[in-house]
C-alpha cells in the first residue's frame, strides 16, 4: 500500500486533481494519507465497499472546549449525518416520512418559479455590465430559497441562512484558520437560535412546511427532539446548499470545456439533461471526500483497518475509475449507464440528493433555454478547498 503525503489543498491539486488521484489509484485501491494518518479509498469498488461497510461509520467525537463547541458539536452529534444505527435508523425513519408526502416534487413549480425569477436578474445584470455571474446570481441563491420554501422559512432571513451554511461547513476542509472556526461557532449558535424559534412557532401554528411535518411526523411511536429537529432544519439546508450549488457550477465549467457537448446539450435541453446532471455530478463532483471509521477490525480491498482506525472514500477519483467507467475523462452528456457515487452510498447515501437532483433538472434546461448562446465572460474563481469542490463565481454571457 502507497503511503502519500500529499498537501489536499494545494492550490494546483484544488485546481486539478485528477491527475494525482489516478496516479494514486493506479498504485491500488488504498492509498495512506502519513499527514492526515487517513486511508484514502481511491478505486470505485474500494469506495464504494467503505460507504457501504456496516463495520464502518460516522464517528462523531466533540470538538473541545466543550463551552466553545457545545452548539456546534450537538447539531453534529444529533444529525443523521454524524448518527449510526439504531440512531441513525430512528433519525431517518422520521425524516423519510414527512419527506415520504411527495414534498420534494411538490416543490418543482416553486423552483422553476425562483429559477425564472433570477434568470430576469441575470439577464438585468448582464444588459448592464455585459455579463453575470452563474454562481453567485443563479445557483448560490436559488437552493437557499428553495430551502427556506421547504423548511418555511421567511424570506427576509435567506441570506442569514447562506452566511451561517457557508460559515459551518468551513469546518469540514483540513485546511483553516482561527478566525474560520470562530466564524462557524457563531454560525452554529445563530443558526440553531433561529430555527429553534422557527420549530417553536410551527408547534402552536403549524403550516404547510416541512419543518411542521418534522416537528408531527412519528416513526414507530418516537417523534424528532427538539436537538434532533433543529439539527435535521441545518442540515437540510447545509447538504442541499452545497451539492446543489456546486454540482451546477462544477457542471457548467465542465460544459465549457467541453464545447461540443454544451452545443449539443443546448440544441436539446430538455431531452438531454437528465443524463447531462448526472454526467456533471461524476465528472467533477462536489464531495470530494467522506470520512468513515472503523468500530471493529475491518478490510477494505485487501487493507486491514484496524478498530478506531479512518478511512475515506474518494469520491472523485470513485467516479474517473476506468474500471468503472468508459473513457472516463471524456464529458458526455449522454453517458448511460452512469453509476456515479457523488451522492455517496449505503446508509449516509445524501439525504438532500432528490431535491439537488430536482434543482439541476429545472436550472439546467432554463438556463440554457434562456441564453442559448451561454459562454465563460472570465475567469471562473474556485473555492480553495479540497472536500466541497466547487466555484465562487463563474462569470458568463449569453
């Protein structure tokens, strides 16, 4: 087994990966992170074994000190995210029935609504200066406002629900500062401050939302606390936040590199997203990595772990595993069969996919019916981290 001492965000490895990623999977299915003390899953099939393995899990352990960390630390330990059976059974069960109404689906007039909406703000914007920008006009805000019509939330506070997702999941890149992690324990207390007042007022006055169905909603006679409740309200909104947004400008960039394949996906939008979504989710995906620990001694592709011991699977080198896939560094809209594991698999597969996987099935097809002739107006900037893989902006015309 390779033993890599690899810096993850290095500004070259953020900018490509790939490349090293391969040369990591060409040397085995697990590779030894000596920095992180991390094995790294690089193959599709080791990947895929560490997300289903139920000798595996999310072992959450509290970040100290506790006074500093309490909020932070219990919006962590009472999500599904950071759960393993029976809690996590328990956690989901309730959670899958209120989304079990047909919420998720309920909400495509909303989202084409928003989407036309901040397409009429783009297309402002670009007659003004010549362009927009793709992320921060178009796909930063339309799963916040998405989000906050699902949970119930009033629109005068989504940029407050932008600021404080942004702040927390800082928290999930090896990389970052004190002043990042003092930003996400404000984060965290404000969040949970605001949806505890939230899940307070849908218990005397319950609406049409999914917060009140979270706060009703029973599974096998137990009902979400009041942790649990806020902890799933944040997280909601972190995980659709960030796999919505940057799988869209992940995607796009890719589209742009691409320049056949945006042609052909703008001659047929409609006919062609579908499988165009999924391609954008493989090709460069926007969960990079998903840690997992050993609760018993274990083997995944032939490497022994043993108990305590984490490995994470690399989700995108999982996706460019020419095992797994055909011309794998090839971008094809109508790639089928498309087995990416972006959402992850097993028990954390993501719980906020169907909603992503709704957004870019609306966003995608009306951003390129509405600029055809869409094209990159600059440089696109790129977040500077490894994990959550994704863009600042990406400024465009069309």
């Amino acid at each position: 087994m390779r033993t890599v001492d690899v810096d993850l965000e290095d500004p070259d490895l953020v900018r490509d990966p790939y490349p090293v990623l391969s040369e990591w999977r060409a040397d085995g299915p697990v590779v030894f992170h000596s920095g992180l003390g991390l094995h790294l899953a690089c193959s599709y099939d080791a990947a895929n074994a560490v997300l289903r393995s139920k000798s595996l899990g999310r072992i959450w352990t509290d970040r100290e000190p506790d006074d500093l960390w309490r909020t932070f630390n219990w919006l962590h330990s009472d999500s599904i995210l950071e759960s393993e059976p029976p809690k996590h059974t328990r956690l989901r069960a309730i959670v899958a029935g209120a989304f079990a109404r047909g919420r998720i689906e309920r909400l495509r007039p909303a989202v084409a609504q928003i989407a036309d909406d901040l397409l009429d703000a783009a297309a402002a914007n670009q007659a003004a200066t010549g362009s927009f920008d793709l992320i921060g006009d178009y796909a930063e805000p339309l799963p916040v406002a998405v989000i906050a019509e699902l949970l119930g939330v009033p629109a005068d506070r989504r940029d407050d629900l932008r600021t404080w997702s942004q702040r927390i999941v800082r928290m999930y890149d090896y990389r970052r500062t004190a002043e990042d992690e003092a930003l996400a324990r404000a984060a965290a207390d404000e969040f949970a401050d605001f949806m505890s007042e939230v899940a307070d007022e849908r218990r005397t006055t319950p609406g049409d939302d999914l917060l009140t169905h979270l706060a009703e909603v029973e599974a096998e006679g137990e009902r979400l606390s009041e942790r649990e409740l806020v902890a799933t309200g944040v997280l909601l909104l972190n995980a659709g936040h960030e796999a919505s947004v940057n799988g869209f400008g992940n995607g796009v960039v890719s589209l742009f590199e691409h320049p056949d394949q945006l042609g052909r996906l703008a001659a047929d939008p409609q006919g062609l997203s579908a499988t165009a979504i999924e391609e954008m989710l493989r090709f460069d995906s926007p969960l990079q990595l998903f840690e997992r620990t050993a609760k018993e001694d274990t083997e995944v592709a032939g490497v022994t772990l043993r108990a305590g011991e984490k490995i994470a699977a690399l989700l995108g080198a999982a996706n460019r595993d020419p095992a797994a896939f055909d011309d794998v560094d090839a971008f094809a809209v109508d790639r089928s069969p498309n087995g990416h594991i972006a959402f992850g698999a097993g028990i954390h597969f993501c719980l906020g996919a169907p909603l992503a996987r709704l957004e870019l099935g609306v966003t995608v097809p009306r951003l390129l019916e509405r600029f055809p002739d869409l094209r990159p107006a600059g440089e696109p900037t790129r977040r500077d981290t490894f994990v959550l893989r994704g863009y600042h902006e990406v400024p465009v015309a069309g």
